[in-house]
C-alpha cells in the first residue's frame, strides 16, 4: 500500500487519539416536494431585491478602522461616484451563504485486506494533503484493525481537514452560542446575525449542525416577527427561501404591508409563483394577466393574511383616488 500512495503526499495519525465529533442527527427539514434550487439564477435575483440594500446598515456591521477621519471636498459628480462604489461595496458584503440539502453520510469500502487484521487497535487515516484538491474532494481514507480500507466518514474527513488546513475562526470544539441550549441567549439578546455569521464560519453548508441552527433562527424570526433583524442583512435570502420552502409567507407579507414595503410584497408573491406554477394564485395570475398590486391582492384574498389584504385594499383606493384626482384636475 505505501508504493500507491508515494505519488502523493500522505500523512496518517490514530483516530482513537482524537476527540471526534460526531455529526448530529436532525430532523427532516422539509416537508414537501423540492422547490427550484436557491443557486437557480431566477431565485436569486429575487432574493436579491428582496433583501434590499441600506448601506449605513451594511457598513456599520462590519470592523471599523479607527483612524483619524478624513474630509474631502468633491463635485457634485465625484460625490455620485463615490456612493456608487460604497453601494458597491456593501452589495458585496450582501453576497448570500449557499443552502444546501443535508449531506448523506459516506459507506464505501475500498479493499479488505485479511493479512492485517490484527496488526493494531487502532484505526489508521490517510489524508491527501495536496493542495492541488479542495477540503470536499480531497481523498482520505481509513484502514481498520479488521484489515478493512473505506473511505472516511464525514465526522473523521472534518477532523483530518480541520487538523491539516484549519480555516480561520473555526474552533475544534462547538462554540458554546451555536449548541440547542446556548443558543437561547443570543436570541433572547436580537443576535441573529452573530449567530448566523458564527455558523457559517463553523459549520459546511450541508451539515446538519449548520441547517439546525439556521432552521433555528428563522423559525425564530417569523414566530416573533423580528425579520429587521435580518432585513438588509446578507442572511435574509436564506430567510425568504426557507419560509417559501414551507409556505408559510403570512407574517413575512405582514412585515412588508405593514412597512408599505409593496414591491417588495408583490416581488414575494412574484417567487410564489415561480416555485409553484400550479398553485391556483399563479395559474389565475397567468390567465388573467395580473401583475403588481392587482396580483398582490388576489393571492391576499385567497391565502392571505387579512390584515395585509386590509392594508393593500387601502393603499389600492388610495393610489385610485390619487389617480382621479389628477385627472380632474
């Protein structure tokens, strides 16, 4: 075996030496069929206008430099390009985490090779430390004491990577604030966000322990209608994606309506219908070619909710009035 693996540089340790964490089971996290993939081109740009864009609240999250301030006299066209980039900048700190499904845990058996059962107690990993492959491609294998050659399960593949290409931020251990238990705190204390920044550094993508503590906070968010919380935020896609996954969209559009945030209702009611073509509201949409408020009200009539069918009733007439009276005049 170590003539195969001479090509490449290899390092192996004895499992049973570390502290291995054992990914967390969870619960399915939807019921239903799928709906289009949140990386789906469309999805995207929706949850873009979505989650919006007010950079004082972008900026004022991230670090900043404590130097002395500087003043700078501009015409009035340098001071256009100046917050054309500072928009810029903070749409790129609105750059959305991926959602992923749940990844299946790896049962591949390589070789059984019975002339090493025995030869040890403990189990043996192999790790790839090319860095001409990335941490989900990279080959790590293990040897058992029964002689048997798999391929690593999740649990030993985030150990080995974690040892040899540690990320930055990333602890061996669960930060206390992202536990079942802990995470009652932060929330208590509108740290949404920390909580959400901290997971994606922590966790991949599509593993449970990173979907548990999302599915968290959104249950969270829209139980207590908190979504300004999230609102401007690059977490708020992930939000709107994971509330149209479950339909239920009643307290989000109470947000919108209430806050007279209408494009953004009618944008919402406009990713309804991509992801459920058939749902009776889109099927109506399309054969009698409404769109705007005239959409957004016949979804409120039939699904609702009815305080925020009340509110765009209102604003309907309101707009109506307006628009009489300026034809009188």
């Amino acid at each position: 075996m170590a003539a195969a693996l001479t090509s490449r540089f290899y390092r192996f340790f004895s499992i049973n030496s570390l502290p291995i964490r054992a990914i967390s089971t969870s619960k399915a996290h939807f019921t239903g069929g799928k709906i289009l993939s949140f990386d789906d081109e469309r999805v995207r740009a929706i949850l873009k206008r979505l989650t919006g864009c007010e950079v004082e609240k972008v900026l004022s999250r991230r670090p900043q430099d404590v130097s002395v301030p500087t003043y700078k006299i501009m015409t009035n066209e340098e001071l256009l390009e100046a917050e054309k980039e500072t928009k810029a900048r903070a749409e790129e700190l609105l750059d959305m985490p991926p959602v992923m499904e749940e990844r299946q845990e790896i049962d591949e058996v390589i070789d059984i090779d019975e002339r090493l059962s025995g030869y040890d107690t403990a189990n043996y990993v192999f790790t790839d430390i090319s860095t001409s492959v990335d941490d989900r491609t990279r080959r790590i294998v293990v040897r058992e004491p029964s002689g048997r050659l798999r391929a690593a399960t999740w649990a030993e593949r985030d150990a080995s990577n974690f040892i040899y290409f540690p990320k930055e931020g990333r602890k061996w251990e669960t930060p206390e604030m992202l536990t079942e238990s802990g995470i009652q705190v932060p929330l208590s204390q509108n740290r949404h966000e920390d909580i959400l920044d901290l997971v994606c550094v922590q966790f991949e993508p599509d593993t449970a322990d990173y979907i548990r503590v999302h599915d968290t906070i959104y249950d969270n968010i829209n139980k207590e209608n908190k979504f300004e919380l999230l609102w401007s935020t690059r977490h708020f896609g992930g939000l709107v994606y994971y509330l149209m996954k479950h339909k239920n969209l009643g307290n989000l559009l109470d947000y919108f309506t209430e806050n007279e945030y209408f494009d953004e209702a009618v944008d919402l009611i406009n990713f309804h219908h991509l992801v459920y073509p058939d749902h009776v509201t889109a099927t109506q949409a399309k054969s009698s070619k409404l769109s705007g408020i005239q959409m957004l009200r016949a979804y409120l009539k039939r699904e609702g909710p009815l305080s925020s069918l009340q509110t765009v009733e209102e604003q309907f007439f309101k707009d109506n009035n307006s628009s009489k009276s300026g034809l009188s005049s």
